[in-house]
C-alpha cells in the first residue's frame, strides 16, 4: 500500500473516530484503524502521527458503545505486536485504560483488554529468545510486563474466581480462562519474580470452602508452576 493512500485513509480514520461522530461511523472507523495498523509503519515513525493514532485509540476505548471499546482493545494488541518498539511512551494510559476495562468493563471488552497484554508478553518472549541466542540486545527488551506485574496479577487472580456456573460452559472462552492464559504468559516473562505474587493467594485459598476460590488458587499454582 502506498504511503500516501495509507495516509489518507489514517486521516479519514481518525475524523471518523472523534467523540461527536455517531456510533455507526466511530465503529467503522476504529475497525478500519484495526486493519489498517500493520500498514502504517511510516506513521508510527513520526511521534505527531503515533501520538494522534494512539489518543484515537485510547478515546475509542472509552466509548458509550461496548462494540466500539473492544475493537478500540484490538487496535492495541495490534500496536503491541507491530510496534513494540515504540509502546514506552504510552504504557501508562494504556496500563490504566486496560486495567479499567478488566475490572469494571463488560467481559467481552475486559478479554480484549487482556489480549493486549497477552500479545505484550509474546513479543518479549520472542525478544528474549533472541537475546539468549545473540540476534538481539538487551536494550530491545522494554521490560512492559515486569513493571505491569504487580498491578495486574491481582487482578487476573480476581478474574480467575469468575469461573462460569454451567459446566456445559466450560468450553467457552471466558474471562476466567483469558486470565489463566496471561498468567500463565506472565510467568514466562519474569520467571521467578511472579512466586512472591501469586503464592500468597495459593496459600490463601487452596482449601478455602468456596469451590471457585479453591479452584483459582489450584489454577493460579498450575500456571506458575514451571
């Protein structure tokens, strides 16, 4: 795609993203944000144009519609994936928008706002295999997930405790089971950094008569056990 063209389409993106822009337009837009991310590399190497697509973004998160704030979540895990690189600026409002959503949001919203963390987490995974075998710096690693643990591993052990009733549920995606999955991704990352995080909810809850709490903690142990 030509720079020029992505240009265009970014500029028509973000005006039809603005707050006043009706729902049907702003859902458009934020969607075509999503497919657009991965082309616009050129974009996100101009801080003006980062920072325009990135408050874009962060206002769709924000919207009255659930439709829009989930896709606003995808956007995110896009940036995250394409441009790790450039996440350092903005980690803090996206930490607080993320965090937000996974506690107070619709679960549909709050697991797309654990994605994004998710995808965080592969890509410094990925980096940290090519540190250990020489094909990247210790520099390229922004250490995201090591500042965001202490704040978000909480959470995801509340979530853990939203398992689904009807056992006929059990294989579906829920907000239980994308928490499970992140922590899981997390103690990949910082290694033996999540023990001290976790353990105490472990030790707190294994033989707790409450089945879901029990069955947290039984997780919560399985997914740091390694």
């Amino acid at each position: 795609v030509e720079p020029a063209t992505v240009n265009q389409m970014l500029t028509c993106i973000i005006e039809g993203n603005r707050p006043e822009r009706s729902p049907e337009m702003r859902l458009a837009a934020i969607t075509a944000l999503n497919n657009s991310i991965e082309f616009a590399s050129s974009n996100f190497e101009v801080q003006q144009e980062r920072d325009a697509l990135i408050r874009a973004m962060c206002e769709a998160t924000q919207a009255k519609e659930s439709k829009i704030r989930e896709r606003a979540f995808e956007c995110c895990a896009e940036v995250a994936e394409f441009y790790y690189n450039k996440l350092q600026p903005y980690v803090e409002v996206l930490y607080n928008l993320s965090i937000n959503a996974i506690r107070t949001d619709q679960p549909s919203v709050g697991m797309q706002a654990i994605e994004f963390w998710n995808t965080i987490c592969d890509q410094e995974l990925n980096i940290l295999a090519d540190i250990e075998d020489g094909e990247a710096s210790e520099s390229e690693l922004l250490k995201i997930i090591h500042q965001a643990a202490a704040g978000l591993i909480p959470l995801l052990l509340e979530c853990m405790t939203k398992q689904e009733e009807d056992l006929e549920d059990e294989d579906n995606w829920n907000i239980s089971m994308a928490a499970a999955t992140l922590l899981e991704s997390m103690a990949k990352v910082i290694e033996d950094q999540i023990v001290d995080l976790v353990l105490p909810f472990v030790t707190q809850n294994i033989n707790n008569a409450n089945w879901r709490l029990k069955e947290a903690a039984v997780m919560a142990f399985g997914m740091i056990l390694e």
